[in-house]
C-alpha cells in the first residue's frame, strides 16, 4: 500500500529573486551547496537524476524532470523511490528572497511499508534535509 506524504518549509534567502532562481534550477550543482544531495547526472536539458541522503541510512533515487523554469514558480515531477513534485515558489522579501518549498510525493515499495511504523522519523529526516538545503542555500550568498 502506497503512502504518501505532504512537506512545506519557507525561509527569506539573502539574494535576488534572479540569483535564487538560477540556483534552484541548476541542479548539476546542488551537491556544491546542499549536502544532503550526494550525487547529481544529467540525463537530458530538463532531466536529472538525483541521489539524496539525509541523516537516516537510505539513499533515495530520483528522476527530476523539469515542469517549470521560470521563476516565480520553479517546479519538477519526481519519480523513482519518489513519485510527485516538488516546487519552489519565490518572491521578493526585505533581506532578499522569501524561499518556499512544497512537495507532494507517494512512497511505495520498502519505503511505504517503512512509513507504516516510521513515519515520523521519515518526516523528522526530510525536516532534516531541508534544514540542509536552506543553511547550504543561505551560505552560497554570503
């Protein structure tokens, strides 16, 4: 049985809207600045795959397909262990750029049965993550 899960986080990053956007959607490079993203190949001009760990033992395998580039609203479709999307939403804000997040995805396999009884250490080790990607995303402006 498939499980699926909801993940929102918002922070004010301090960097133009353009210099944001530009980060969030190379990924190539998002091992340089988000330390829980382990390893980053692309397949074609809006594919990628993508290997992610965060404090948990698990590395989850991604395909990241490009829905949208230009910002505001910066979006892909996830599939692999994941299967959902992922958006970025980006607007000025006094410091910078307010920076928000939401993900959509369903687990299924290993991870689904594992979200039966971990659920909310698999929601503490996404919190994780992002906690990751928003001191990495502040320090690549510093």
């Amino acid at each position: 049985m498939p499980a699926s899960y909801t993940f929102s986080a918002s922070w004010v990053t301090a960097a133009p809207m353009a210099e944001v956007a530009a980060t969030v959607v190379d990924l190539e490079h998002y091992p340089e600045w988000w330390p829980q993203v382990r390893a980053v190949v692309k397949l074609g001009p809006d594919t990628a795959r993508v290997l992610c760990r965060s404090t948990l033992p698990y590395t989850l395998d991604l395909v990241l397909d490009a829905v949208s580039r230009e910002a505001p609203v910066l979006e892909v479709a996830v599939r692999g262990d994941l299967d959902g999307w992922v958006r970025w939403t980006l607007s000025p804000a006094a410091g910078g750029t307010r920076t928000d997040f939401a993900q959509e995805v369903v687990v299924t396999g290993a991870l689904a049965v594992a979200s039966r009884l971990a659920r909310p250490l698999l929601s503490w080790n996404h919190h994780r993550m992002m906690r990751g990607c928003e001191r990495g995303l502040q320090a690549r402006f510093q």
